[in-house]
C-alpha cells in the first residue's frame, strides 16, 4: 500500500508553536473562528491553503503544549503531511495518533521554495520537489507508526485490536 502524498508547500521557520495551529482564543467562536486563525503567522496561509497542501517546516516545528488538538485542526484544514527538519516530541506523537503524515527530514527546508509541488511517499520515506524533479530522503517512520497512520489513527487502530480479541 502506497502512502503518497502531493500538495502545495508551505513553509514555516523555528519553533512553531501548537498555540499557532490550536488558538486558543479563538477557540469560542467554533471552528469557523478558530480555522481563521490556524498559523495565522503566515499572511496569505488561512486565505489560500487547500487541501493536500503541505507544511514544511524549520527546527523544533509543534513545540509546546501538548495540545491533540494541534494536529487534529491541520487535518482538519486538509493538510497533506507536515515536513520539518525538527519536532516538539509531543506534536509528532500526536500527528501519529491523528493520522497526519509527518515526516523528519534534515535539509527540508532549503528543498523547497514556497508554492512549489511536493510529493511525499511516507513509506519509503522520500520527498520529491515535483518542481525542481529533486529527491530528498527522510528519516523513516516504523512500520508500527505507518499502519497507525494508514489506519486512520490510534483509536481505529485500538479498535481493531480490541474487535479481533
């Protein structure tokens, strides 16, 4: 089974922090408040991005809280997958446990300009710049990570353990 992810890249710098992806103060207005707000750091992001677009990011990308919710609004914003160099330990679990693709990958961000294509396959752990026609290695995820991915997340995955028992 293939993981392939393709979007628009985004890109982001140091230590994006999971307040930027889960505002908190916006968070009373619903989603539609809060959506308008998800790295709004970026001026043109919470106007244009699609979904399958792709976040790449510098070091530490996702420090912070611990906040599932994090992940969880990018995935609902449609992103693809999320590239750093670097991530807050807590964010990348919680990116596994979503199903939002994320990969490791050192070099990432000179890869890309903003607005290039990406393409990501998550199981060989390779990026592609369709732009350029450039390849880039990640570091690979387990295969324990992929199926909870490929599962659609932690609980599903639960669920199916606990349904076959």
């Amino acid at each position: 089974m293939a993981m392939i992810v393709r979007g628009k890249v985004w890109k982001f710098g140091d230590d994006i922090n999971t307040d930027l992806m889960d505002p908190g103060f916006a968070r009373a207005g619903g989603w539609e408040m809060t959506r308008k707000y998800i790295l709004h750091i970026h001026p043109k992001f919470n106007a244009e991005v699609q979904p399958g677009d792709i976040i790449v990011g510098r070091r530490n990308y996702g420090c912070g809280s611990s906040r599932e919710t994090a992940p969880s609004n990018l995935k609902r914003l449609g992103i693809g997958a999320v590239i750093a160099e670097s991530f807050g330990r807590i964010f990348f679990r919680n990116c596994i446990a979503v199903a939002l693709p994320i990969l490791q990958c050192s070099g990432v961000t000179e890869f890309f300009s903003e607005g290039d294509i990406a393409e990501l396959d998550l199981e060989k752990a390779v990026i592609k710049n369709v732009t350029t026609g450039k390849e880039l290695k990640g570091i690979a995820l387990s295969k324990e990570m992929i199926e909870i991915i490929s599962k659609g997340g932690i609980l599903p995955t639960l669920k199916e353990t606990l349904d076959k028992a």
